[in-house]
C-alpha cells in the first residue's frame, strides 16, 4: 500500500490498537490479515496491560499534570514504570527534570491503573 497523504495523526495506547485490529480483524472474518497488521495484533495481544477504555482514562489523568505531553503519557501507559528511576529514563530526552514530588503524584496515579 502506498500511502499519498496523511488525512490526520493520533497517539495512541497499545491497548487502543489491539482493540482496533481486533475490530478489524472482526469485520474481514474469512479474510488472512496483512503480515504487518498480524504482527501488530500478536504483540498487542501479548503487551497490552489494560483495556482500551481504561488506558483512555489513564492517559487523561496523566495529561491533566503540569510537565506532561501527550506522547510521554502514552508511554507511561503503555510501560506502566514501578519506580522513580524508570520514570526518569522515560523524560530523559526532555529539556527538563522532574521534581520527587512530581514523580510521585505520576507514580500514585500509576498505582491506581495497576
């Protein structure tokens, strides 16, 4: 497939593409997915760790703190960090650093969705 021009770009949670290429996959039943599609759905199968609603809320609660963008959110969903330091690796590529107040309200929010 050649793609010509992007219509429009949206981040999104592993868990909301496991559940659109299930969706897919629903509506082609008969039909063999695209090896990339497939590929996607097995490790979405295997790496997702929340359904897709609640990865939606997660993502929001996080995108209502102060030093977060969207696509840090994602990635805290999709990785869910346990500690400070894996907190840290994530924003290690932005210009700025975070306070231990700061890392814990992202770590108890964190707990709630575990």
């Amino acid at each position: 497939m050649i793609v010509k021009q992007v219509l429009s770009e949206e981040l999104l949670t592993l868990a909301e593409v496991h559940r659109i290429l299930k969706e897919i996959k629903e509506e082609h039943k008969g039909e063999e997915m695209r090896y990339e599609k497939r590929r996607v759905l097995e490790y979405s199968t295997k790496f997702s760790k929340m359904d897709a609603k609640t990865s939606r809320k997660f993502l929001n609660e996080l995108l209502a703190l102060e030093k977060m963008n969207e696509f840090i959110a994602v990635k805290i969903v999709d990785l869910l960090p346990r500690s400070r330091e894996e907190l840290r690796s994530i924003y290690a590529k932005e210009g700025y650093t975070l306070t231990e107040e700061e890392l814990d309200a992202i770590l108890d929010i964190i707990a709630k969705y575990e």
